[in-house]
C-alpha cells in the first residue's frame, strides 16, 4: 500500500503488545521521546488471546504515572488495529503527531525542538 | 528390483510452480531434480513488477524462494536442461536429460560481472521483453540462481574479452552438451506459458506502432530493476506517457485463432498495472482499459476493481477495431472502438498496453507429445477430471499455467498439490535418499565483546532510491561495537548472502544487523545465512528501512534518511546485548486432524492417509460429503454423484481414517507438531497438524421472489429439480437465471466465482432437455474464467440470450398470473424488455460458514472481511495459516468450484506432510523463561496464560517451552520482574530506545 505517514514515527517491534513493560514505556520517555503510542491487535482478535488486554490495563497505569509526575497522560496512548489495516495505521501516525505537536516537545528532553 | 519406488522426484520448469514443488517435495523427505529449460530458474513471476491483490513487490517475495530453492540440500537444479525421454513405470521412471553448456562454471562463476563488463557484444535482453540490452556473456537478472553468468554462443565472438576480465578462472568455451540420466519415483510438469504474439494480430499495430507494447513489456518498465530503473517512459522517446491505455482479450476468447479460452490472469494484471502505473507518476495520468467482461473472481480481486474505479481507473466495455498512429510525429496512437451500444469512439493514447494472453510453449506441447500425454485442443495438458494435478499418464502430475492459464496462488496451490500426489505415490521411499542440513557448531560468543556487522540493503531502488544508503552505512560504521558495515543492492540474493557469510568470518562478527525489508519475510533467511556462519540465530536483529521507512516517507528523502539511520542505531544498540539462545527441539505426532468432512476435507484426509499417516476426520453433521451432495453435474459434464459416492466409500474403508460424524471441534491446544484437541464427544486427540475445510453455503437470497414463489430456484435448487424431472422446470417454455444475486454487493463485496460457468452450464442443460425453450441469462460481467470459456460459446451458438444489467439498474421481477415477469433494460439497444418467465433461476451468493468466527477464535487463525479463512500470504502461502502447522483447504478460504477445491486440498495435505515427514521440529526459541530465585510463586502468570505454559514447580514457575507462544505478556505482568522473554528483554528494548535519542 506504501500509504504515507509522518516521518517522525520510530516503530520498535514487539512479539505482542502484552509484552510490554511499564519501565520501557517510561523509559522512552525519560531519553526524550515526546510521545508513545502502543499498537495492538483489535480487541477480541489478540494473536495471543488476550495480551492486549494485558497491555491495555498497563497502558492506563502509565498514563495515570505521567500525569501524576506532570509530563502528562496525553502523551501516551493505546490503539487497536489489525495488520490488515494499514491506511488506519497511517492515520493512527499522523493522529498521534498532530497531538503531540500541539502539545509540543517534552519537558524532559535535554534540547528542544521537534522530532 | 525393477518394481521398487525411488524416492526422488523429477521437476520439469522452475517458475514459482517448479520452485514451491521442489521446496514442499524436498521438505517431505524427497530428492528433487529441478530442470530448467533457461540459464536461471524464477520464471515469469521474476519479469513482474508488483502482484495483484496485494501489490506485493514480485521479486521482494519470491527472491526468499530462490535462495531456499537454490541452497536447498535436496534439490539439485539442472539449467539450460531439456527433458529428452522418459522411460520406466510409475515409481521407477529412468528420465534422459540433455544440457546445453553454459560455457562459465557455474562453481566458480562468484556473478561479480566482470566478463560483462569487458564483453563487446550487446543484444536486446530476453528477461527485459527486449527493451534494453545485454551483453553475450549474461546473467539473466539481478537475483538469479544460479547466481552464474552464461555465454549467448550465437552472439559470442570468441573474441576472449571475458576470459581476461574473469579472475575466477569460470570461463571455459569448451563444455560441450551432456545427457544426463536420472532415476525418478514421479514427474512433476511445470513448464509454465508463454505470452500470445501481439503482432498476429495486425489490426493492434504491435510490431508496427513503438508505442504500442505488450503488458509484460510494461511490467518491466515498471520495475525497479527493468531496463529505465522505474521511471515510467515510453521506450521510444523516454517520455513520461500522460495517456494510458490496456486492451484486454488480446489472443484470448478469440476463436479465430483458436485461442477461444479466457486466460483469466489478464483483468487483475491490467488493474494492477493501471494503479501502479498512477503510483509511479506526480503528474496526472489517465488510464483508460478497455474490456469486454471484467472477470476479477478470485479472492479480494472484486474490491480492488472497486478501488481502482476510486482511484480514477476507467472502464470502456467497449470492442477494439483498429489502432493507428497519429500521424504528427508524436507516435502517439488512435484507438477506434465500438461501444456497447455500437456507437463507435476514437481516443488518442500516448502509450497502448496489450493485455497479452497465456499459451503453451512449442517446446511444452512438443515434450507432452514425446511423454505421451494427453493435451486439450489448445495445447494445454487436459487434467484428469476431479484430480487436479493429474495427466493422462500415470506418475506424470501437472501444475501451473500449463494445464490451464491461471494466476500465482492457483499456481502455487496445485504445485503443492501436484507435490503432494508425488509424495503418496511414492510414500514408501520417502526419506530415503534424502541428506540433512548441518549446520557448523555454534560458536561460544559468550562473554566475548560484542562485534556487530551492519548490512544495509539497497533493494533494488526500493530503500536506495529514496533513503541515502551510503549515509546510513558511514553513521553505522561510528556506532559503539560495530566492526563492519557495508551497502548491498540485495542483501537476501544469493552472492549478497555468501559475501555475509565470508564477513562474519573475515571480522569475527558475533551480532548480525540487516537493515532491510520487513523481518516478517527475511528474518528467517537471514538467520539462516548467520547460522551456516557459526552464529546463533538469536544473534541477529533487524532494521525494517523499507516498509517502515522508504515505501511511507517516498517523498521525504532527508527525513527518510534520517529514520533509516535511527532504526539502524537503534537495532545495533539492541544487537549489542543479544545473546545465544539454545533451539529446543520437539518430536511429531504423525497424525492429522481434517476439520470438515466435504470433498475437500476427505480429499486432504485421503492424501494424508495415504501418505501412511494416521487421520482424525471431523464431521459436524452425520454423514460425509458436504455442499456436494447437491451436485449433479461437473462443469465437463462428470458424474459428480459418483465420484462422491466413491470418494466416501474410500475415506470410510481406509484403515488410516477414523470418522467423527456428528462431532465438533470442542478445544484444541498446542502447537505445531504436537496440538491436542478435545472433540464434543469428549474423545481427545493427539495430531501434529490441522486442515480446516469447513466449506460454506449458498445464500438465501431477499430479493427476486425468492421464497415467495416456488417458481423462484437458486442455482444448487434447480440442478435438483432438473435432476429429478421436476414438472416446473422439464414443463417450463422460458427460463430466466439471473447472475450475482447477493455477490457483488455493498454487504457482500466480492465475486463468488463459480456461478456464471455454473449457470452457464444450468443454461445449456434446459436447452438440451428442451431445445424450444427460450433461455435468458441476466449478467453484470460473464466470469468464464480459462476453459470454461468454451461453455460460454457453446451456450451462445445454442441460442442462450445473455443481457446485461447494471447495478444501478437491476432486473424488476414481479409475479403475474401464472408466470413471472421479469422487467430488463437491454444492455445494446437500451430498451426494457419484458419476459414472461416460467421459472426464474438466482445464482446466489456463496456464504461463509455461520461457524467460521467460533473456528477462528478455537484455532486462533484469521478470517478476512467477507468471513472466509484468511491464508498467510495471499501469493505463496496459499494454503497455510500463519500459524504453524494449521492449514486450509475449500470453500472455507473463498468460492471454488469442485476442480478447484480437490487441487487446494491436495495442496494443504501436501503442505501438511512437509510438518509431518519431519522426526523434530525445532522450537522458534524466542520463548519466555523464568529467573527462579525471583520467583514468589505469585501465581500471576499461571492464571495469565493463555496457552497453559507456565506452572509451579518448586516453590516457583516454571514455563513449558514447548507450550510457550512466545508473546511475552507473562513477562510484561511479572510483578517481580522474574520472567524475562528471550530475545526481547527489557533491558534490550530500553537500550534499543536510548539509542535513538544519542548522538554518534
């Protein structure tokens, strides 16, 4: 499809989303990421049964941590999608860059300007 | 002994339904002889540009292929061999083999390309469609295998320019030819086609007219490894062309020159070169195809008709009369056609692409001649009916384009399926001459300094044209560990992968980073390539810089370069912490679970036991036989109630076959190679693999009076009331069958497939009990696909009145007193007519199964939109789930007629004994471990799983391996951190993270 998207997207792989650890999503943000979104199968279709689910709940956590901290939940969001459905994907990249251009850099970033 | 079956199987032609039959052949425990007529093997799919439905990159897919193909322990290709006679008896064919010298030894050629470098001599490039040169000395095309070049004789001046320029010492202009003689148990015929020549058909100017090319010609032109690298120009001037045009049907549904046959490919590929042709361009492009009947059938073709109509595609239905240049020197064209209602139109194109149809090869039908075989009268092999693969000579299977013009999937499912028959026939010598990949001992990296090489690839111009590789290598080379970094045009060919190889060795590299194309389709190879290098596969990472970065950012080169060296930085930052991890093996239960007791489902368990393995067949209703038992007839016209009849009998009387009637699937769990499953009558299987071939039904249609007039039938209900002598049909002096009732449809957006040829043939069977009656056939395309063409004639010459309607203006069906009135617009004179019909018949709609989702959730495999099973790969894995192991077959993936549906199960039974030949297979080891002293025994993973994997042994968990999935959600909940998943620890992913925010 070679739908294009923002190129301020830096996609990590991960074998389910219900992998991911709340330490490497703070993690991400402590380098000095602005923001960081988590994609994963569309409910009720997890790959691995219910890893989403898993991620979901972990994804709220840390939301709940940056604003808790000030960085601000925003920053960080879920989304569901399968790998059928790249024009979602494309419009996923440019939702989330747009949100967080309006927010502007991180706070926790050594130097300014946009990714 | 004479009688004795040998276990090697000879393969004629190595397009991709040579490749995948020698791949599936040698995984299943056969050795394969692959011989190939050119100097390479890859076949036309090589030539193409992208593929429909997907747009696939052709060459991204298939290279993968080649190499597995290529450096394959079992498969000896022979290239530039011809097959000079067969003797012997099924099981024990003695094949003589002639071949043609190459005139480079193909052991020393190392394809660096020197000697073409020095060769004075260039003619037109066979591989390019003649557009564009190549030397006498030659490598057909970039990724070849053999990755060997070849002297052209004819061409060849001896003037010893090649000979100098060769530093390997590869050239010797003395081979001569040589006869080879190979001991085969059966023959596998995949000779593919070759292209219809346009210029026999002088009124189309080809031959004439520069501007005026053939649709292979134009998928080189747009391809990045074709003669103008991409660039979208006419071969006469290099102009961009602005107007585009594609002429369908050019040497197909010509019964003039007997090519009466529909070659069924050329619809998908003008679409598909019409989008891309859009993609290649800024400025606007107009493409225009004109077409007599858009038959995009098969699966998802429908929607992406649509989606090129969105995109601006136009459609002409229209008939061509003549092309002429316009005489102003542009050489642009004139195309004067007849519309549908006759009025006649002429255009102005800059560029005319004929959709060239399939036939056989001379050299194919003169080898089916000399073998004996049976052809059909336009020289394509005729298949046994209701086989699939089979030829009239036993032993002697046939897949591809040569026994009917067909599409790459159909292609690769009757190779599989062609490989599978071979496999039976000769199950009892299976493994018997066969070798095993060994791989060097693993080197011991442990506690050694990481040393990581970087390999970026160029992909043709796929990442190079748009990322800056060479940028991308020289920040690599700066990186903290890296002892290497080089830039390779493709890194997964076959000289790219050797010169990995040596580098490893050459720098002791112990961590491996591709920065490539996705890891979805290279991972494994790569990992591969590193484990013949001594390395553990785990040490390996990936930089996807092509779908993640030049496809999506074409436009933004400086920040695409920029991603690409991110994603590099960050890989190698990962790279650098990797470490070995042990493979764990697990043996094979050899048995197999077929889900769904129709033909399809006792075809695949019939192969299957056959292959002398133990089958579990699972039938949800209480007798076999499925959707079939309301078939009457085959499209040739074949006793289908026979056939059934004797399939069944053999699934009941084979001793390795045992019945669930009755029964369903209640729980299954496992994984390749071992799943357990757990029946509805309680009873427990243990299987190493599973074949889905739940089928479908026929829809209940809304509309046309369907269930509120008995004169109303759908299609399968009046093939048994045709059967049976029913008064209302055998009494009816007007029939009326209308096409794409529920399919084609905003709710039901795809084609489904078999109903035109089967109302064509429900036609000619009312015409042929009652020759007076009048018979109407209201259509929005006829999709007589291939041979079924021939149907479509006959059904016309015999006095069958088709007409056309349009979605927007649909046939009004109305009751009146004793006959229905059937209200169309005619599609030429634009008028309504009105038809006193006596019956009324629908083609309606093939559904999925109401049970597909509940399926789909038990086996975790995914269905598409329409509801069907969703294959792996919509090309090459067109019988594979992308779960391992889990296999698909019939009406359950799409629509099929019942041909169809016996090659796919084959095919699936073929791709199933490649699990079950194995004595191990060996786990993917990314599994999820547990640090015991860490452990609280919490429970929280026991209770999370979804797979059962980990348990409480000692006070602390413990996860089966062989259970584990490797999704590592255990891992991310773990409260004290105890779980770790290989592969993907958390340390990894935040060093992988932190890289991308550091500066070199």
């Amino acid at each position: 499809m070679r739908l294009q998207y923002s190129p301020n997207i830096r996609i990590v792989e991960m074998p389910c989303s219900g992998t991911i650890d709340h330490r490497v999503i703070l993690q991400a943000f402590e380098d000095g990421a602005d923001g960081v979104f988590v994609a994963g199968c569309l409910e009720g279709d997890c790959h691995f049964q219910r890893g989403n689910l898993r991620a979901k709940k972990r994804v709220q956590a840390v939301k709940k941590l940056l604003d808790e901290i000030g960085l601000g939940g925003e920053r960080l969001e879920m989304y569901n999608l399968s790998s059928a459905m790249g024009p979602r994907f494309a419009e996923i990249a440019n939702e989330m860059t747009e949100r967080i251009r309006q927010l502007g850099p991180s706070p926790l970033r050594k130097e300014g300007g946009a990714a | 002994m004479s009688t004795a079956k040998v276990g090697a199987v000879l393969v004629v032609g190595g397009g991709i339904a040579g490749i995948q039959a020698s791949l599936d052949l040698a995984e299943s425990g056969y050795f394969v002889y692959l011989v190939e007529s050119s100097p390479a093997i890859g076949g036309t799919m090589a030539m193409l540009d992208k593929t429909f439905p997907t747009n696939d990159c052709s060459m991204c897919i298939l290279s993968p292929k080649l190499v597995e193909c290529g450096r394959h322990l079992n498969i000896k290709i022979l290239t530039m061999a011809d097959v000079v006679d067969v003797r012997g008896e099924p099981g024990n064919f003695t094949v003589t083999v002639r071949q043609r010298p190459r005139y480079v030894d193909v052991e020393k050629c190392k394809g660096c390309g020197e000697c073409a470098e020095a060769c004075p001599i260039e003619v037109p490039s066979e591989f390019n469609q003649g557009i564009g040169e190549r030397k006498a000395i030659y490598k057909p095309y970039a990724q070849a295998y053999p990755n060997a070049y070849v002297i052209d004789k004819e061409n060849c001046i001896e003037c010893g320019s090649c000979e100098e320029a060769c530093q390997a010492g590869a050239i010797d202009h003395s081979m001569a030819e040589e006869t080879l003689e190979l001991n085969v148990g059966a023959i596998v015929l995949c000779p593919g086609f070759e292209k219809f020549d346009a210029s026999q058909l002088f009124y189309y100017g080809y031959g004439r007219f520069p501007n005026v090319i053939t649709s292979l010609e134009f998928e080189r032109i747009l391809s990045a490894s074709g003669p103008f690298q991409g660039h979208m120009v006419r071969p006469y001037d290099k102009k961009e062309p602005r107007r585009i045009a594609w002429i369908q049907c050019v040497g197909s549904r010509n019964f003039r020159l007997d090519h009466g046959y529909c070659s069924s490919v050329c619809c998908m590929y003008a679409i598909k070169e019409a989008i891309v042709a859009k993609e290649h361009t800024k400025e606007p492009l107009e493409t225009t195809i004109f077409f007599m009947d858009m038959r995009t059938y098969g699966k998802g073709f429908e929607k992406y008709y649509e989606r090129a109509k969105e995109q601006g595609v136009r459609f002409v239905r229209s008939r061509i009369y003549e092309i002429t240049e316009v005489e102003d020197g542009s050489k642009n064209l004139r195309i004067r056609y007849a519309n549908e209602d006759g009025s006649i139109s002429v255009e102005e194109f800059d560029l005319v692409v004929l959709s060239v149809g399939l036939e056989p090869s001379p050299a194919a039908r003169e080898l089916c001649q000399r073998l004996g075989l049976e052809l059909n009268r336009y020289g394509f092999v005729e298949l046994g009916s209701f086989t699939g693969i089979a030829t009239s000579r036993p032993g002697i299977f046939v897949a591809g384009a040569f026994c009917g013009p067909k599409d790459i999937p159909e292609t690769v499912m009757q190779a599989s399926a062609a490989a599978g028959e071979a496999a039976t026939l000769l199950a009892e010598a299976r493994g018997t001459l066969v070798r095993e990949k060994e791989f060097p001992p693993e080197k011991d990296v442990r506690g050694e300094e990481p040393r990581i090489g970087v390999f970026v690839c160029h992909c043709g111009i796929n990442i190079g044209s748009v990322v800056r590789v060479p940028e991308v290598v020289e920040m690599a080379k700066n990186l903290p560990h890296v002892v290497y970094a080089g830039e390779y045009l493709y890194a997964c060919s076959q000289d790219s992968q050797a010169a990995m190889k040596q580098i490893i060795d050459e720098y002791k590299i112990n961590r491996v980073v591709v920065a490539s194309c996705s890891p979805r389709t290279h991972r494994p190879l790569f990992q591969e390539t590193i484990r013949e290098a001594g390395l553990n596969k785990a040490l390996f990472e990936m930089a996807n810089i092509r779908d993640q970065c030049s496809w999506v950012h074409m436009n933004e080169p400086d920040k695409a370069t920029e991603k690409a060296k991110d994603l590099v930085k960050m890989a190698v930052a990962k790279a650098a912490l990797l470490e070995p991890v042990p493979q764990i093996s697990a043996g094979v239960t050899k048995a197999a679970l077929v889900v769904g007791g129709g033909v399809s489902g006792m075809t695949s368990a019939l192969s299957l036991a056959d292959l002398g393995y133990q089958v579990h067949l699972v039938e949800k209703e209480g007798e076999l036989g499925g959707v079939a038992r309301r078939i009457r007839e085959g499209l040739k016209g074949e006793d289908v109630p026979s056939f059934l009849r004797s399939l069944i009998e053999k699934v009941k009387a084979h001793p390795k076959i045992e019945l669930h009637l009755g029964t369903e699937v209640k729980e299954t769990a496992g994984y390749v190679g071992n799943f357990v499953t757990t029946l509805t009558s309680g009873k427990e299987i243990q299987h190493g693999v599973t074949v889905i071939a739940t089928g479908a039904r026929e829809y209940k249609p809304s509309e046309y009076l369907y269930g509120e007039s008995d004169r109303v039938f759908t299609q399968l209900e009046l093939e048994e009331a045709l059967a049976q002598g029913d008064p209302r049909v055998s009494g009816a002096k007007t029939a009326v069958l209308i096409q794409c009732v529920g399919s084609r449809e905003p709710e039901r957006p795809y084609c489904s497939r078999i109903c035109c040829a089967k109302s064509v043939k429900l036609a000619l069977k009312l015409k042929e009990q009652n020759p007076q009656m009048k018979v109407f056939v209201l259509y929005r395309d006829i999709r007589t696909y291939g041979f079924l063409e021939d149907l479509y004639l006959e059904a016309r010459r015999k006095g069958v009145i088709f007409i056309r309607y349009t979605p927007e203006n649909k046939p009004v069906v109305e009751k009146a007193d004793g006959f229905i009135r059937v209200t169309a617009t005619d599609h030429v004179l634009g008028v309504p007519v009105i038809i006193e019909a006596d019956i009324l018949g629908l083609a309606a709609a093939i559904v999925p199964q109401e049970t597909n989702h509940q399926l789909s959730q038990l086996f975790k495999v995914p269905l598409n939109e329409d509801g069907f099973f969703l294959e792996a790969h919509m090309k090459l894995r067109p019988v594979d789930f992308a779960s391992e192991g889990i296999f698909l077959a019939g009406l359950a993936h799409g629509p099929k007629n019942l041909e169809e549906n016996i090659a796919q199960a084959k095919a699936a039974a073929g791709r199933a004994s490649t699990v079950l030949s194995k004595k191990v297979l060996e786990s993917h080891g990314m599994v999820a471990v547990v640090q015991q002293d860490k452990c609280a025994a919490c429970l929280t993973c026991v209770r999370l799983c979804a797979y059962n994997a980990p348990r409480i042994r000692n006070y602390a968990a413990y996860i089966e391996p062989l259970l584990c999935q490797g999704c590592g959600t255990c891992a991310g909940e773990c409260p004290n951190k105890a779980i770790t998943l290989h592969g993907y620890k958390d340390h990894m992913q935040m060093a992988l993270s932190g890289a991308l925010f550091k500066e070199v």
